[in-house]
C-alpha cells in the first residue's frame, strides 16, 4: 500500500527531498504523494519529523 501525507504535514519538505523516485510534491498546505509513483519504501516516514506519512 502506498504512503499518503497526513494532516500533521508541517510542509518542511523533509519527505520530498527523502523520496528516492520523486513521488511527493508540494500541495495545498502539505505535501502530497503520488500512490503511482510511489514504492513504499517508507524514506518519508523516516524524514519526517512529526510523522505525517502513513501507509495506507
């Protein structure tokens, strides 16, 4: 299951700048990933520093 970007989203950018295949991008007050894009790999989970990724 892919990874998707909570409310908790501070928009650091910790997670963008982490994804090793460019899957996150910046949305309307908090990053966004793309479920097609994304390998689960879980690099955003372990960047961000208030745990905003989750798997779905």
């Amino acid at each position: 299951m892919a990874y998707k970007i909570t409310d908790a989203c501070i928009a650091c950018g910790a997670c963008a700048a982490g994804c090793p295949v460019e899957a996150i991008s910046e949305g309307d007050g908090k990053y966004e990933i793309n479920a097609d894009l994304c390998i689960e790999c879980g690099a955003c989970a372990d960047n961000c520093p208030v745990g905003a990724p989750v798997q779905e």
